[in-house]
C-alpha cells in the first residue's frame, strides 16, 4: 500500500509534483497515468526516499521507505532509469541485493527464471537488450517479495510477448493480495491491465477513479449499433448499467455493454442489425481531453487538434 | 481487468515465502564484497596497484648505482631528499597511489555514472552504512596488497643493493615503520578517493580532484609567500603522508606519526563532507 499525502516536489522554482493525494490499495493494479513530464518518475522516486519532498508526504505500507527494516520486502520497484552497473552480470547485481536483506541464494535463481533470464544471467548487464534489461529491473523488483510492487512504464522495450508476460505477472501478483503501481502514458494500454487509475497533469492530480467509471464517465468503451428495429432493441438492451443513447430511429450509441452481448441479445430475439462498432480508439481521446491543457511538452500543431 | 480480482484471499497480505531479513551492516559489507568482486575495475587497479609498487621498487634497487642521487620520483614533496634504501623500494608509490584513488573514486563515482546508486539506496535506504562499507573494504583491500607490495620490493630490493653503501635490513630502525607506513598512507587514498566520488558523484570529476590534491597542489603552493609556505607545506595531504614513509625525519617534515595522522585527517574530513552530501540530497 501506498500512500501519498499533498506530496510536492519542487526543482529550483519549478513545481514538478504539485499536493498531490492517492492511495494504492493492496489486491489492485493501479495505473499511474500522465503526459511527458508529468512527474510520474518523479513521484515515484519520492516513494523509494530517493528524493526527498520538498512538502508532503508518501508512505509505503504506514511508514516512510526509510523506517523500514527490510524495504525489500515491502515494496520493489523498476525504475525508469537504468539502475544496474554495465560491467556486472545480472546474478552478480542480483546476488548483492539480496546480500543486503539475507535473501537466500534460492531466491535469486527464482526471479531469474521468473524473469526468463536463465540463458544471459552470468552475461554482462552492459550487452543486454532493452527488454532483457527490464526483465532484470522487475527481477529486481521482485526479489523481497515486496507486499506493494511500483514499476516505471514496465513495458517500455518489451516485445508482444513481453507485454503479455507482464500483463499476467501484474495480474497474478495483484490476485496474491499485492498492491500494484504501473506508470504508463498509454491510455488503452494500461486500461486493459489496471483496475484503478491514478492520473496527473503537470504533477497536479487530475483524476483519481476506477477504470469502469472512467470508462463510463467518458462515455468511452461505447458501441455503435445500426438496425432498423432500433426501438425494439433499445428495449432489450435496457438493463441498471447500461445506457442507450440514439440520434435517429436506426442508430443507438450503447454504454456498459460490449459489441458481443449486443450481438447476442439480437440474435436471440431476431433483430437484425447492419452495424456493431465498438469505439475503441476513444479511450486514448478521453485521456487526451483530460491531459491536454496539462501538457508540458507541446508538439506543434499537425492536424490542428493540440492547437485548440 | 474484473477477472483478475475474482479470487483474491480474504486477508489481502500477499503470502510471505521469502525469507527477509532487516538490514545491517554486516550484509551491507557482504554485499558490497560482491559489487567489489563482481566488476573488472576493481582487479585491474588492485593488480596494477601491486604491480606498480613491486616492479618499479625492485628495478629501483637492481640499477642503483650508488652515485648518490636524488630521488626524482614522486610528489615535489618528497622528490630531492636524499636517497635510501626504503625511498628506492617505494620508487612506485606516486604511481600506485593514483591507482588506488582511482579505483577508491570509482567505487562510488561509479554508481552515479552508471545508476548503480539507485538500487543501492533502495535496499540501503538509511544510506551511510553503504558508504562506511566501501571505505573500509577499498582501504582493506589496498593495505593488504600495498603492504605486499612495498615488502616485496624492499626484499628483493635487498638483493640488488647487496654489498651497496646504502643497504639497510628489515630489522634496521625505522625500516618496517616505513614500509608499513607507506601501506597505511595507500590505504588511506583509497578511502579518500572513496570519498572524494561519493562527494563529486563524477568519475572524472573524482579523479581530476584526487589528482590536484595530490599531486598539483603541493607544487602550487610554492607560490605562497615564503614563510606562509614553510609553515604549511607539511600538512598538504601528499606531504603529510610522505612524512609518514620517509625513513628518515627531517626538519621540514612532521614525524611520521603526526603524518599520518594529519593526512588521515584530510580524508576523515573529505569523508564527512561525503557522508552529509549522501545523507541530505536526492539521487
Ligand atoms: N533532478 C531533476 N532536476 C530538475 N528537473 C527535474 C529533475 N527530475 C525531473 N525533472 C523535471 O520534472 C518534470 C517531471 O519529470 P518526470 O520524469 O517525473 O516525468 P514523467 O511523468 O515520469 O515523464 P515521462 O512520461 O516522460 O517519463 C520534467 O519536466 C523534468 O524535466
Ligand atoms: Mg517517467
């Protein structure tokens, strides 16, 4: 567990995390979403006592990282930076870490082959691929089994394979009773795997929600139906959750049903539709309504949306 | 993202299979050992270390030619006293002396440049027990191979200067004193360079600092108005720890037990100034 408590950061005059209040629950994947720059990083460095707040504070499982005995085991996190010594082998790095929590040496062996890293762990950290060296970063993690596990954009460098990978482990270690912080900045990526969302703009909090009630907040994860029984289907379809919306007597927008249990209750009651369109994309659109004004780092108008 | 939070226990703890233990310092020095051993640095300035003491103090006494010269090696402090046997067997030790600040600076410098830090402070969090370790391990290390080193050269060193005017034996006053005062005096730049990476967080700053408080510094201060410059030129770090070797004392040196304890004043100074930098700022 996690908790941060009007945590501000300041770097000479400016304000990179601004009062900033959240808590990561035990059993959850909480995703930690912002823009560049946002302070996500920053924030949590604060978590690990790596850098000192300027007002506010954090606390991990009651107390300040520093006041734990064995900090390992509380927390474990992968850092955005790279926090290995090129020269060392990924046992060597590992092996030292756990040297200074009396971690057996059975544990280390463990999270390299939880890892996948069984085939390159005596090689030197300096040749290791950009997904290797992740994989060795949530080794590391890992190592203390820590109750809370905090990763820095986990899948940045991963192939599909590697994103799946972490997407399961986050999952299995949330269903152990862990609390789980991911910082990503893609919207739909992180939907797919966290439970709850924690969202900054320029180190102010900018939403603190689940991931179903951002979804159905902003009217995202929507689907569009096409029938020309409309009127009879909306009927159907009307259920505590679930909301119909429709302009025109053929069209419905349907929110808090999926494109396939539409599909279904037509086909059971013999409606016939001519489209199904569930509208994805516009997951990542809400988050970029939300961060817009937020942005710290603009790029220059292209197609005349960031110019608005 | 509903599936996974299906079958959760009750009691929401994650089950503790790892054995953990708190941290202290005994596994602190334990894993510090590993980092040590586990880079390439670290044996090749050790090894240079040794090498350049032996080889250069052996081939020192092999070509002396008894003509009564002057030391022209080592720091403008100790360069020009008169020759002897013990000064001939340490003719490496400016050179060794660079090696093993080096390899001081570069255990802790190092994990700033390559980000080492972070997961050190993040299992270390109380942070000053890391920096404690590495100053007793690098000093530990180079006394052990220092003392080799200048024991081999003066030894075979012996054998060379058979017969010479200037030949002393281990058991003559002040020789083992010497000897072993040299092997203190490279332990104690170790810890400096310790400190002085840990105080700059830069290798190359690191080093360019060990250099110039070395080396340059004594030399510099000869532009210092002449009776500022006798009083203070035997307690510049170099000066001070080149009177702990000396075999002989002399006037414008401190003895050798003020010597060494000045120059370990410098780097207990140094390393205070690392200790607070370490414990008050972000990585
Ligand atoms: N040590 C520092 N000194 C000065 N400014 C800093 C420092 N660290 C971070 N910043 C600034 O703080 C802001 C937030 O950075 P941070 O790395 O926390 O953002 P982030 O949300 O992790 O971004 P990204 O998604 O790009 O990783 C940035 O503008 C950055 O330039
Ligand atoms: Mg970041």
């Amino acid at each position: 567990m996690i908790e941060a408590r009007e945590l501000t950061k300041r770097y000479g005059d400016k304000t990179v995390v601004d009062g900033l209040s959240f808590t990561v629950k035990p059993g959850e994947v909480t995703g930690f979403l912002g823009p560049n720059g946002a302070g996500k990083s920053t924030t949590m460095r604060m978590v690990l006592g790596l850098d000192a707040p300027t007002a506010g504070s954090v606390t991990v499982n009651g107390r300040s990282y520093a006041g734990h005995g064995a900090p390992l085991h509380e927390i474990g996190a992968l850092l955005e930076a790279k926090s290995v010594h090129p020269g060392r082998s990924a046992e060597a790095h590992l092996t030292a870490l756990a040297q200074t929590h009396g971690i057996a040496r059975g544990r280390v062996d463990e999270v390299i082959e939880l890892a996948g890293l069984q085939s390159v762990a005596g090689k030197r950290v300096g040749a290791f691929s950009l997904g290797m060296g992740q994989r060795l970063g949530i080794a590391a993690a890992l190592l203390g089994d820590p109750e809370t596990v905090m990763l820095d954009e986990p899948v940045n460098g991963l192939d599909p394979e590697g994103v799946l990978w972490i997407r399961n482990l986050l999952a299995k270690l949330a269903a152990e009773g862990r609390a789980v912080l991911l910082s990503s900045h893609l919207m739909s990526e992180t939907a797919q795997i966290a439970d709850h969302l924690v969202i900054i703009g320029r180190g102010r909090l900018l939403a603190d929600t689940t991931v179903e009630a951002f979804v159905r907040e902003t009217g995202t994860g929507a689907v569009r139906v096409a029938s020309d029984e409309a009127g009879r289907l909306r009927a159907l379809l009307a259920g505590p959750d679930v909301t119909v919306s429709g302009s025109n007597d053929t069209e419905l927008l349907v929110s808090g049903l999926g494109a396939r249990e539409i599909g279904r209750v037509a086909l059971e009651h013999g409606v016939p539709l001519h489209e199904l369109t569930p509208l994805g994309a516009s997951l990542e659109e809400a988050f970029m309504d939300l961060t817009t004004d937020e942005l710290e780092y603009r790029s220059a108008p292209a197609d005349g949306r960031s110019a608005r | 993202m509903s599936a996974m939070t299906i079958d959760r226990p009750a009691g929401g703890a994650a089950p503790a299979r790892t054995a953990v233990k708190p941290v202290r310092f005994h596994r602190v020095l334990l894993s510090e050992t590993t980092k040590f051993r586990t880079i390439r640095s670290t044996w090749i300035c050790l090894t240079l270390g040794l090498v350049l003491l032996g080889l250069f103090g052996s081939i020192g006494a092999f070509t002396y030619d008894g003509g009564g010269a002057g030391v022209t090696d080592g720091p403008p402090g100790i360069a020009g006293r008169p020759l002897d046997a013990v000064s001939l067997a340490l003719m490496g030790l400016s050179f060794a002396s660079l090696v093993v600040g080096v390899f001081g600076v570069l255990s802790t410098a190092g994990e700033y440049s390559t980000g080492t830090i972070r997961s050190t402070l993040a299992a270390v969090p109380k942070r000053l027990p890391v920096l404690w370790a590495k100053a007793i391990l690098a000093g530990g290390a180079v006394l052990v191979i220092a003392a080799a080193g200048a024991f081999t050269a003066f030894l075979i060193g012996t054998v060379g200067l058979d017969g010479e005017a200037i030949a002393v034996s281990l058991g003559d006053e002040g020789v083992l004193r010497s000897l072993l005062g040299a092997a203190l005096y490279l332990a104690l730049v170790a810890v400096f360079g310790v400190a002085l990476g840990a105080l700059l967080r830069s290798p190359a700053g690191g080093i360019a600092a060990l250099v110039s408080i070395l080396l340059i510094l004594p030399g510099l201060a000869m532009l210092l108005p002449d009776s500022w410059y006798d009083t203070l030129n035997p307690y510049f770090p170099s000066n001070a720890g080149g009177a702990a070797y000396a075999l002989t004392e002399t006037a414008d040196r401190l003895s050798p037990g003020e010597g060494i304890a000045v120059f370990a004043g410098w780097v207990a100074l140094t390393l205070a100034a690392a200790a607070f930098r370490l414990k008050r700022t972000d990585v």
